[in-house]
C-alpha cells in the first residue's frame, strides 16, 4: 500500500492506548487477529493464530472470504481509532474485492489508511497481501467508511 493515506491524528500515547484496548476486544481474539500500526499513517491487521476452520475459501485451503471481510473491518476500525479519541468507531460501509486465493502464511496482513476524514466519519482502503512477498499482487482490495461511535 502506498503512504498517500493521511497521517494519523492521535498522538502516539493515545494511539497506543487504543492499540491495546483493540487488541483485548473479543472478536480480535476470536478471529487470532493482532493489531498494529505502521507509521506514518497505515494500521495493520496481521494473525496471531490461525483456525484451520477458517480456510475454504474458493475450496481450497485459502482462507474464507468472510474471514478476509472482517480481516478488512478490523483494520478499518483500527485505522479509525488512530484518528478519533473515542473507544468505538463502527463501520458504516465495506466493500471487498477478492483477487487472488489468500493461501494462509506467516506474512498475510491487512493494510489499511484513512484517505479523507471528517468530523463524524472518515474514508478507508486497504489491501491483503503477503508481507513475506512484497512484490506479489494482492489478494484483496477494499474501501468504507467508518464513524466514530458517540
């Protein structure tokens, strides 16, 4: 992914805040995710565990599409963490393009930047690929918004 995502609004003391907050919720855990973030602008989804219940996607040992959607979410509200002091930012919109098989390995990460922002809601986009590889295409693309919860 590019760095033409805005930078992060947070300062790095707030921001590791929320890190830590978003990596004790529930479903992070559910899902094996681990959330960073990349400086100076890119949060980042990376799997601390993976469920081989997870994989079919395309019926194969890929992993699920679902699975890539909510990988997508949870970098999306991540990156919108780093941008409003609150403890809730929800998704109001996603939108996923799956383009090639995401076969499970130890360098898959979602990416995601704010690419405008406003008040009450902010743009996102990322990518899945493998870190391990970075001149692969991706595997998927995506865009939404999300909103801080108040």
């Amino acid at each position: 992914m590019n760095a033409t995502g805005l930078a992060f609004r947070l300062n790095a003391e707030r921001r590791s805040a929320q890190l830590a907050a978003f990596n004790a919720r529930r479903e992070i855990e559910w899902f094996g995710f681990e959330g960073a973030f990349a400086e100076p602008s890119t949060a980042l989804i990376t799997f601390r565990q993976f469920d081989p219940g997870a994989q079919g996607g395309g019926g194969t040992a890929a992993i699920n599409g679902g699975v890539i959607a909510a990988g997508f979410d949870a970098a999306f509200v991540l990156a919108g963490l780093a941008q409003y002091d609150v403890e809730v930012v929800v998704t109001l919109e996603l939108s996923v393009q799956f383009l090639n098989l995401a076969r499970v390995g130890g360098g898959l990460a979602f990416q995601a930047q704010v690419v405008r922002s406003a008040k009450n809601f902010c743009f996102v986009r990322g990518t899945l690929s493998d870190r391990a590889a970075p001149a692969a295409p991706p595997m998927a693309l995506a865009s939404g918004m999300v909103a801080p919860a108040r």
